[in-house]
C-alpha cells in the first residue's frame, strides 16, 4: 500500500510539472489525438480536477426541503472550497450563478415545505463562475476562467421534461446568423430565462446567462494581458448547460481579446445528454470550441433525446435528417467512453440505473482507466469510497455504507438556550450594478 500511494505521488507531481508545457493540449488544441488510449496521465488529473468543481455544485447544494434556505448555496462565495474542505483548489469564486423555472423538476429544483422569505421559491442556485490564483496560473501554465453548472443526479424524469422540440438559438437571444442551428428548448430556456415579478429577491434579476456573459467579459478585460483559458465543466443537465453556455461565449466573441487574440474554450461534461442538432455541431466546432465528453457506456443519459433521429443512424438517414430539424439530434466533440463493469469496486449486476449515472462513480471509473482492454487500476489515490455519497454503487466487501453523505447534524447547531436550531446565513451576493452597467448590451 505504502509503495502504490507513493506512486500515485509521484505521477500526481509528473502530471503537475507537465501541465504548464501541454495545457493547450490538455484543452482540446489537438482534439485529444493519441491522448485518450492509452490515457494521458497529465489529461486524467486534469480531466478529473474539473469534474470535481462540477461535483461540488451538488456538494454545496442545499436540496434539503426542511431548510428554510433549500435550493440556495449552503456556503458564501468567499470560503466556497474552504467549506468544502478542498483547501488546494487554487481557484476564487468570483459569481454566482442562479436560474428560474416553472417545471417540474423535482431532483433538480428544489423549493422549502414553507415559504421561505429569504429568496425566490423558483429560483436556484445553479453553479458558479472561479478564476485560478497567481499560484495556480504558474503552475498552470495560463490564467483559466471555469464555469461549473450544477446537474441532476439520481431521478431522470428531467430528461423527457426539458427535451421537448428544438428552436433556433436566434430566437432566444444568441446572436447566431444561421437560423437552422438548433438546441432543446427546455435547455436554452433554463440557460436565458429571467424573472423580475418577485419583488423581494434579487436572484432572479439577472439570468444565468447574464451572469456567466458579464462575469466572462470582467475576467478576460482584468487578465487580458496573460494567457488564458476558458473552461466549462458539468454533469448530466449540468453537463448540457456547459455546453450551451461554452457556444455562447464563443458565438458573442468574448474569448477574443482587443489586440485579436483568441482564448482557447474548452467543455469537459460528463454523463451529459445531447444538446442540439447537427447545425449546431457544425456550428460550436467552427467557432473552436473543444469538447470531451466522458460517459459510463450503460449509461442511458447521453443517448437522449434523438431516439428516431441522431447520430448513431445510418448516413444515409441521417441526410434525409437535415430536412427534419426538430428530429435530428447530433453529440459535439471527443467521447471518453468508460465502463463501470472494469471496475473491481463496482457492483456489476445492480438494477439501479441512477448507478450508471453517478458523478463520482464517473470519476472512479476515469481515475482507474489506462487505456482499452488495459487492466483498471486506480492512479490518484481518490478514495473510492466517494463513489457511495449518493449511491449504493460500492460492492458490500468494501464495507461502505450507501449514501453516506450529511451534513453534521443535518445542519442543525444548538443555541444558547441548547435548542437545535437552523443556523442563519448571510445574505448572498448580487450581481454588482457596475458590472451589469458596464455590460449590459450583451444581456
């Protein structure tokens, strides 16, 4: 044990040593070629880190219907990771990102058993926007900009709620100049909605896109003069609003600074389900924006929607689907496909489809993957026992109980009287004024 962990050490300082040189490979430069099988040691722990900013989203996620705060943040943006106890994470939460929504999305908005004065009861928190520190960027290579969405984990009902038609994106506020490239409209619609009719909140003033539009646009002017890059990372609707969201800072142009340099954007999504038609493929890839899909083969999420039309059909039908738009769903970018029956620690017979879908069963699967048919073996020294957070994932003989994952107490403190009580929490940040002012003709 002694000998593998000081292994999993020294890959870990190979891969960071590596990274300054090969991050633009790490994003996509090369479309990944020959980075993929057998694995890239540098790209696994990259690949890896992202996927726990989006794991975070659902780890700071207050879903608890019992907490007068349910569907905020349980932490403020300042001492985000700290409270998340990821004190390396080299990266400030500069924004907040929240959405409104009047579907029925149980497992992904969530709304208190009362009325909560503290907020809007259909508005949420969705993600968040962070910049790497001084520290970070030198190891790094460049200054990156993340945006990291919040997604959907165990019920799957959302699929068939937001996938309903598609619509061009130029009808809902994306500039695009070609009106047959097309995505789901329950994505789009979670991604630019706003609502101002409750008066007593501020969460929904601006909307998700807003925020991520004049965020991105404050942090390429501030570092305008280091390399940078732009990175969107999510998981399962997280994963398809990363992809949305990468298009449209890509398709505004913010990735292009003043003297005409392009900053690299990258989409690092996992388990996310298909987004738009194959305009859109055409479109995101030509405004350069690299993808890497990674997925559990089993699956189900990232085969949805385009039963009838997408891209597993024959070529032939596929052409005949270009005259049928709203039926002809297209992936965009590189799949990493994994399986979780190469895993030793995973039950292989379990009937819970939610399994497959598992985040932290994904980055399992990506820390214990070298290459195809190459023997699964663990390379980071993450702790399996992440994969049961949320799941009934972990074979019995590891001895981890399922869904182990609580906060203290359930987040309940006692008082000075000795009564257990919901602690308060400080009020959230806005959107600042200056910034909305300064770029409001892009929301």
């Amino acid at each position: 044990m002694v000998s593998d962990n000081r292994k999993n050490v020294v890959e870990k300082a190979a891969a960071t040593m590596g990274l300054s040189e090969s991050w633009r490979e790490i994003m996509g430069g090369n479309d990944w070629m020959g980075m993929l099988d057998p694995m890239d040691s540098v790209l696994r722990e990259e690949v890896i880190r992202y996927g726990e900013m989006a794991q975070a989203c659902y780890d700071a996620f207050d879903n608890n219907p019992y907490s007068k705060y349910c569907g905020s943040c349980k932490y403020d943006r300042c001492n985000f990771f700290k409270c998340l106890d990821v004190g390396d994470s080299e990266y400030d939460v500069t924004r907040y990102l929240y959405a409104t929504i009047n579907l029925d999305l149980p497992d992904f908005f969530r709304k208190p058993l009362r009325a909560n004065p503290a907020g809007s009861s259909n508005t949420n928190w969705m993600g968040y926007v962070a910049v790497s520190s001084d520290e970070a960027a030198k190891r790094m290579g460049r200054r990156d900009v993340t945006v990291a969405w919040r997604g959907t984990s165990t019920r799957l009902e959302w699929v068939s709620n937001l996938t309903d038609f598609l619509v061009p994106v130029s009808s809902e506020g994306i500039p695009c100049p070609d009106p047959h490239v097309k995505v789901e409209s329950g994505f789009v619609n979670l991604y630019t909605d706003r609502h101002m009719v409750e008066e007593n909140t501020q969460l929904c003033k601006y909307s998700a896109r807003g925020r991520i539009l004049t965020e991105v646009m404050a942090l390429v002017d501030r570092y305008k003069d280091e390399e940078m890059s732009i990175t969107f990372t999510g998981h399962s609707l997280g994963g398809a609003l990363a992809l949305l969201s990468a298009y449209d800072v890509a398709e505004m142009g913010l990735n292009v600074t003043a003297d005409g340099r392009r900053i690299p954007i990258c989409v690092f999504s996992f388990s996310a389900p298909r987004v738009g038609n194959r305009r859109f493929k055409e479109r995101v890839e030509g405004l350069g924006v690299k993808v890497l899909r990674v997925v559990n083969v089993h699956d189900t999420v990232p085969k949805v929607p385009g039963i009838l039309m997408n891209k597993d059909v024959p070529e032939v039908f596929r052409k005949f689907g270009k005259w049928l738009p709203y039926w002809s769903y297209c992936h965009v970018g590189v799949e990493l496909a994994l399986d979780h029956k190469t895993s030793p620690y995973l039950k292989d017979d379990t009937l819970d489809l939610s399994c497959f879908h598992n985040l932290e069963a994904l980055l399992h699967l990506l820390d214990g993957y070298h290459g195809k048919g190459k023997k699964f073996s663990l390379s980071s020294g993450r702790d399996p026992a992440l994969v049961n957070k949320r799941s009934d994932f972990l074979k019995d003989e590891w001895h981890v109980p399922p869904h182990w994952w609580q906060d203290e107490n359930k987040g309940l403190v006692r008082d000075e009287d000795g009564h257990w009580i919901q602690p308060e929490r400080p009020m959230l940040d806005d959107h600042l004024p200056d910034i909305h002012d300064q770029y409001q003709d892009h929301l």
